[in-house]
C-alpha cells in the first residue's frame, strides 16, 4: 500500500530550517514533500511573503491582527499565493501529516485542513498567545535540541508534549591531523555580516592562530597574513570540523554542527525574535559546553579567551549530541504519520 505523503513546511529566514528539513527528508527514502519559498524542484516552492524591501523580521504592521497569529499582512499577493498552494496540494495529496518549520500562521492552515501537525519548537520565551495555540492545536512537538538546553521557562505541558532529537545536522566529517591552529568564525544567514575590520584586529592580536571566516563579511582596508575571509561556501560542516576552535551565534544550524564536529566553542547570541539565541547560549554556558561572551571582544581579550574554550571538558558539549538525531528525527515522524499521533491525542 503506498504511504500518504508527509509534508514539510521550511521557514526562509535562516539557513537552519532548510538544512533540518532537508536531512530528514533524505532518511525518510522519498516520502517528504518539502514546501516553503525558494525549497526549489521537485517540491512545493511558494509565493514570497516578505515585503517589498525583502526584508523580514517576522512582524507585520497591521492593526488587527488576532493574538493567535504572529505575520499576516493584508492585502498581500505572496501570502494569498502561498495560502492557496499549500491548501490544493493538501486537498490533491491528503498527507498524513504536516511537519511545519516555523510558523503558526502555517501550523494553522494544516490544523484547519484537517491534517494533523508536528510543530518545530525553538527554543526561547515561547510564551506567547501564538505559539501557545499553534503548540495546543499540534499532535506532537519537535525541539531540535538536547533537552537540558530547553529554557528554564518552558511550560510543563508544552515539555510533555515535546519531543527532543539533538543531532538533525549532517554527519561531521573526519577531523583531519590538527598541524595548524585554525580559529573559525561562522557568520549566519539570518543576521548582520561580519566586521570584517574588527575581525582583522582580533587576528592581529593573535599571530599565531591562523583566522578563517564564513559567511557574510565586510572587507578590511588592511587584512593580516593570518585572516582569510571566505564568504559563503558549499561545505561549512567541512570547516566546521576543521577547526581547533569556533566562534559564532546560537542558531540551531551552527549549534548543531559544532556539537556534531566536538569543537570547542566561543558563543556570541545574536538578536532574535523570542530570545531564541539568548536562551540556548544561557544553557550552553551553564552546562560548560560553550564559552559564552555577550559581544564581540578586544583584540587583546582574544588570547584569554582561546584557552579558555580550549579548557572546557569535552564531555560537557558531547553529551549534548546524538550521532543518530537525524535517523530518529525521521523515524519518530514517520511513526506519527502513521497513527502514533492519535494515541497521543487520546491521552493530552
């Protein structure tokens, strides 16, 4: 008997959402449908929902807007495009179940189709009228991190509800002989570029480290011979593993490579909506896995710095991760399309 088709929302802002939904997807041997703005072919590409700038930080300007929606624009194009996509290809494929990465707005079109939903929990303050709803009205949650990482704040119900499955990254690569001492600084898709004057500062003060950087950066007027600033490559898991040392943000993506690759790591959160970052660098510190730092330090602060992430106990960030998350992940959704979700609903 063929299998209903289980459909896979991905939110574009970010690389992480992506990167998730595609590794799943690969395990669960064609059954995935990944649906969201630029996904591309074969699967389900929408309409943007973005404003005209491009721009998106997840709020809208209208006045009206119900407490249990979060972005919903009026008299948007792209929104009314992406809405009726998503509502035909349900109609058309009646899947067994939507896994939606990130958005209430989403979660509940599928909720009011009739399809029933695993909603991708994130961490930080998820408090919010919205986020409430959207995790009520789900058959199941999926934190994409170890559970001790889960802000303190998390509602009892809304951890009963969820399922943890540290490790939805790709598999690290073998670490190569460490002769060089390499300090990499990732820079995200979702925030601001890197400095790239004050990046060329901190390798100054650091001769003996040799510097790379991937991402979005701004060129330095005049770069040391130990800095190379690569812009976006194909392989970030590669230098990832590559490393002796990486610094960078808190995002689910980043986090997860660096646990995946047992590298020691420097944690700068960035901004984000819900305190997302904050909130797993808090833990992260806490548990010894990371040195945290709330911004970007001195040049002369850089040396210190190095050894002290060096001098975390590796078992601290290795407990954090499972080589199999991508498997489970798969395994447990696939389960929940197949009926495990109506026990579950039997018993909330």
């Amino acid at each position: 008997m063929t299998q209903r088709p289980i459909g896979y929302y991905v939110h574009h802002h970010g690389a992480g959402h992506l990167a998730r939904a595609r590794a799943v997807a690969g395990e669960a041997t064609g059954r995935v449908v990944l649906i969201g703005t630029g996904v591309g072919a074969p699967d389900i590409d929408l309409a943007d929902d973005r404003a005209e700038s491009g721009a998106f930080d997840g709020v809208d300007s209208a006045t009206c807007r119900p407490h249990a929606l979060h972005y919903a624009p009026l008299d948007h194009d792209g929104i009314r495009s992406r809405t009726a996509t998503l509502a035909r290809w349900i109609e058309a494929e009646t899947p067994a179940l939507m896994v939606v990465d990130v958005s209430v707005e989403v979660a509940m079109l599928a909720r009011l189709a009739s399809v029933p939903v695993i909603y991708v929990r994130l961490n930080g303050d998820r408090s919010d009228a919205a986020h409430l709803d959207a995790f009520r009205g789900a058959v199941g949650l999926l934190a994409p991190f170890h559970e001790d990482l889960d802000a303190v704040a998390t509602p009892p119900w809304v951890r009963a509800k969820t399922r943890y499955l540290p490790g939805i990254t790709a598999p690290a690569p073998l670490q190569p002989d460490k002769a060089r001492r390499t300090l990499l600084v990732v820079i995200g898709r979702g925030g601001a570029p890197g400095d790239g004057e004050a990046l060329a500062q901190a390798a100054q003060a650091c001769p003996q480290w040799h510097w790379r950087v991937i991402g979005p950066c701004t060129v330095a007027r005049h770069p040391p011979a130990n800095l190379e600033i690569l812009g976006w490559i194909k392989d970030p898991d590669r230098e990832i593993a590559d490393a002796t040392v990486v610094v960078g943000a808190a995002g689910d993506g980043l986090v997860g490579g660096v646990l995946a690759a047992d590298r020691p790591f420097i944690c700068m959160a960035q901004d984000r909506p819900f305190d997302e970052q904050r909130a797993t660098a808090r833990r992260l510190g806490e548990l010894g896995a990371a040195l945290v730092v709330t911004e970007w330090p001195a040049p002369a602060r850089w040396t210190g710095l190095i050894d002290e992430a060096l001098a975390l106990r590796p078992q601290c960030r290795r407990r954090l991760h499972d080589p199999n998350g991508i498997r489970a992940a798969a395994a447990w959704i696939g389960s929940m399309a197949d009926g495990s979700h109506e026990a579950l609903g039997r018993g909330a």
